[in-house]
C-alpha cells in the first residue's frame, strides 16, 4: 500500500524528533488534541492510545522490538496529526481532519503486524508496567 500524499517528507522529522528526545513533547501534544472532543476522532482514539503507548514503552526502553522503520513511520504519523498545515489544514471545518485520519489509518494498516506483537507484549506486562506505559513522560526541554 502507497503512503499518503506528501507522508514521505515526515519521515526526517520523524528521525530528528527521535535523535534529540522530543518524543514526551509530540505525545503531549498528540494528547491536547486528540482530547478535543471531535467526533471525527472518536473512532482513532483507541488506536492513537496504542500508538502513544507503544513510543512511551519505547522512550522509557521497555519495549524494543520493534522494527525502526515501523517507529520512524508512528512518529512521523503522529506528527502529521498534531501538524496544523498540512495536506488538509486543520482548520478548514469538516475537512481538516480527514487527511490526519488517513495517514493515521495508513500507519496502523501498514505497521499492522508491529502493533499487533506490542499489543501482545502489552498485554502480558504486569499491571505497574501496563499503568506506566499508560502514562506519557514529562515533556523536557532538550539543549
């Protein structure tokens, strides 16, 4: 299946955003504004959850099996969503969410096998491991 439209360029930042320990911020922000309330997201908060759960579990080094482009393309999808200019700006009512929601929807089928074998790791973690996966880090000011 073809990435969406104009993904391949998150692809570096993506890189970047790993490099210089900016993943606590962009799943803080993933959190803001998935919490809006919008029905259009309604039916991907379980799957932005597994997501921000899996990069959590990445970030605190209890979950590396994970192939790296498989991570490079979550993050780049993450953020994709939480980028108000893109394909679709995210204020143009009604549409600015559904290209978000696409390459959201590309993530999770393309990496479908990847978060099928985290959500089973997940899964079979004791509840203290369950409960900090399911807490994102504290955004810190890299210098």
């Amino acid at each position: 299946m073809k990435a969406p439209w104009n993904f391949a360029r998150y692809l570096p930042i993506a890189q970047r955003f790993l490099k210089r320990g900016r993943l606590p911020a962009l799943l803080l922000a993933v959190t803001r504004k998935s919490g809006g309330g919008a029905r259009s997201l309604s039916s991907l908060k379980a799957d932005l959850g597994l997501l921000q759960e899996l990069c959590v579990a990445w970030w605190r080094g209890s979950y590396r099996a994970i192939n790296p482009q498989a991570l490079v393309a979550i993050v780049a999808g993450l953020i994709y969503f939480v980028s108000p200019l893109d394909a679709l700006p995210d204020f143009i009512p009604g549409l600015g969410l559904v290209d978000d929601l696409a390459v959201l929807a590309w993530v999770m089928k393309t990496w479908g096998g990847e978060l099928d074998a985290f959500r089973t790791w997940r899964d079979a973690q004791d509840r203290e491991t369950r409960e900090a996966i399911a807490k994102l880090p504290v955004a810190e000011r890299v210098t």
